[in-house]
C-alpha cells in the first residue's frame, strides 16, 4: 500500500523494546481505539491469526484491570492479564503484564504532529533473558513456524 | 497486554495444522531438483540471484521463483541491498536478532494495519457527527 506509515522497532536497552509508528488521526481517536474494548479487540488480534479472543475485559483507567483470553476452547486456551498504572486520556497508557509470573511494563504514548499522532509503545520486561527470550524465543524449531504464520499472514492481508 | 512475541509462539502451540502446513511447504520446495542444487551452492556462500540464475544456466524470473519458494520454507534467506538482492541459507533456530527484531516488527505493523482502520472509520464518523451539529 503507497504512504504507509512505517514502523520503526529499536532494543533501546538490554530489557527493553520500543516501536514507533505514526496514526494519520488526532491524539484522541487513536487513544479511544486503544482504550474502548469493543475497538481494541477489533485490531489488536490479526482475523487472519485465526485464533478467537474468548474473553476480553478491560477496565481501561489508573488501577484498573484486563484479562484476555485466546484459544479454540476453554481447554486449549491462553490467559493474558494484568493492571493499568497509569491512564492519562488522550496521550499515555501504562499496563503490566502478569501472566508470566514476572511483571512486563508497556508504556504507550500518543504525541499529537499536526492532525497526526505518533505513537511510541515501549515495553519493559523484568531481565535481559525475559527481553531476549520475547524477541527469540527459546524453543527450537518454533522459528520457522513464525516465518511460516508471518508469510500466511502477509498472503492473507495482502 | 498479551501477544508479545513469547504469547505468539504459545498460541502457535496450539495450531498443529500450521506445523503441518510447514512440512508440506518444506518437501514441496526440496522436491525439486534446482532447489536442492540451489542450497548446495548456498551452502558454500551467499549468492546473488543473478548469479544464481547464471550458474544454473536459468532465467533471472525462474531463479526468483526458485529463490521464492525456499524462502517461504525458511530454507533461504534474501536481503536487498542496493540493486541486487543476496540470497543464503536460512539457519532456523540460529537467527541473528536483527532477523527477530523484523519478525517482531510485522507482528506490530499487521496489528497496526488494523488499527489505521479503525482511526478512518472513527474519523469518518466524528466528521459525520460533526456535521450534524
């Protein structure tokens, strides 16, 4: 697709990742398909992964909760859950992520550019390992079946 | 908030029909003969497609196809640089962080496509609305 906006991924530090990407809408549409759940869930699980969200609850405000819920059924299914630190309508959003066991910190930021926005999610894991292991992985073998679902995806979308 | 790359690969778990979709699309690509002489020449260093094309005597558009299903089964890796686009073996589990990195990246870039979207339906409807006033 022509003008696209790119995005812009960067390891900042040894436990964190951080992407930009810049929306061609105001600060606060952005915010609001960020933060209304029934929008949220519309973008934030490709259709073509194929894999229903079962459940999703957000209470999206400062000290409220989430809980995601992906699977074909209850018996293989996964659970993504946590807290909102801090939410500050229309230009930042801070969660955890707790499933791990250790706690994730995403930040996301929404700076207004004229009538755009740029947004930057940065997301903090507990150690280095956690950090290599989100980009890695750990298993073997699981790498080409990234590449096989990334170019499933790409035909898909295309 | 759930599906960093780590959720990704435990969701990939559960899709069996992928894994078998993969080995479909690795015999496929090592059941030609070309290919295969492809990834033995790869094996001995990076190549170009140009170059590629002219040591198996083929055209530069057959090479591509060639050059195209292997790496669709992660046997092969290209990268353009400039004009010319080099291609080598793919390592599987071995990949550099930058290769991961770019993974991670079409992870967010398909998400965001998605979102690009919804901002044009939310922008569409506020103007709507907009005008009503």
């Amino acid at each position: 697709m022509a003008g696209k906006n790119s995005t812009v991924v960067e390891r900042r530090s040894d436990r964190e990742l951080v992407v930009t990407r810049t929306f061609d809408g105001p600060a606060h549409i952005v915010f609001e398909a960020w933060s209304r759940p029934e929008l949220f869930q519309r973008w934030w699980v490709p259709k073509t992964l194929g894999v229903p969200l079962r459940a999703c609850e957000m209470d999206v405000r400062t000290g409220g909760g989430y809980r995601l819920e992906f699977g074909l059924d209850a018996a293989n299914s996964m659970a993504f859950f946590g807290k909102y630190i801090d939410v500050t309508p229309p230009s930042r959003i801070v969660w955890t992520n707790e499933e791990a066991g250790e706690v994730t910190v995403t930040t996301v930021t929404f700076e207004p550019q004229g009538d755009k926005t740029r947004l930057v999610l940065s997301e903090l894991y507990p150690s280095k390992e956690a950090c290599d292991e989100a980009i890695t992985g750990s298993a073997a073998g699981l790498p080409e079946q990234f590449e096989q679902l990334d170019v499933l995806l790409v035909e898909l979308v295309a | 908030m759930g599906l960093r790359a780590a959720d990704w690969r435990s969701i990939m778990n559960h899709m069996v029909q992928y894994s078998a979709a993969r080995l479909d699309v690795s015999f496929a690509a090592l059941s030609d003969a070309t290919r295969r002489g492809v990834l033995e020449q790869l094996g001995r260093g990076e190549a170009s497609i140009t170059a590629l094309a002219e040591r198996f005597n083929m055209t530069l558009t057959g090479m591509k196809k060639h050059v195209s299903v292997l790496e669709q089964a992660g046997l092969v890796v290209t990268e353009k640089v400039g004009r010319v686009r080099t291609c080598r073996l793919g390592v599987g589990g071995l990949e550099d962080e930058a290769a991961w990195i770019e993974k991670y990246r079409r992870r967010w870039e398909l998400r965001f496509d998605g979102l690009d979207e919804i901002i044009e339906e939310l922008k569409q409807k506020e103007d709507q609305d907009g005008r009503k006033e």
